[in-house]
C-alpha cells in the first residue's frame, strides 16, 4: 500500500538521511524490537497462560510461517526451546 505523498516522502528521505548511520541503525533495530514487543503481547492476550517455549515458538511462527514449507517449519519449532 503506498498511501503517501512522493513530497512527503522525499522528506521523510531526507529527515532519515540527515542521520548518522549508527543513529539508523540503532533506529532499525529499535523498530524490530517493538515489532516483536508487539508480536508478542498479541500472542499473550490471545493465550495469556502461554510457556517462555510455546511464546518462542509462536513468534517464530508469526515472523516466519510463509517462508518455510510446512516440513521445515515443524522441524525448527521443535528445535526452538
């Protein structure tokens, strides 16, 4: 979905490389904590008595369920722990 203006995104453009690339890179991995953060607290509230293990396994399985084959899949979550 491209919901934004170009000229709004030239800005943000240039507001994200005004940055320094340490500053960018401590934004991106940020961005992915509080996209698993939020991963993880949908997954609580769907089963707040979930296991550290079975959450792990879960948010795996968010992240990652299309990019393997059923097979592959299986086989990692029961290596997560």
């Amino acid at each position: 979905m491209q919901d934004t203006s170009p000229e709004i995104l030239l800005i943000q453009h240039n507001i994200w490389m005004k940055k320094t690339e340490e500053e960018r890179f401590r934004l991106g991995i940020e961005m992915i904590e509080d996209g698993r953060k939020l991963v993880e607290c949908s997954i609580k509230n769907e089963n707040p008595d979930i296991t550290p293990t079975e959450l792990k396994r879960a948010v795996f399985k968010r992240f990652y369920e299309n990019d393997f084959s059923v097979e592959e899949l299986n086989t990692i979550l029961q290596h997560l722990t």
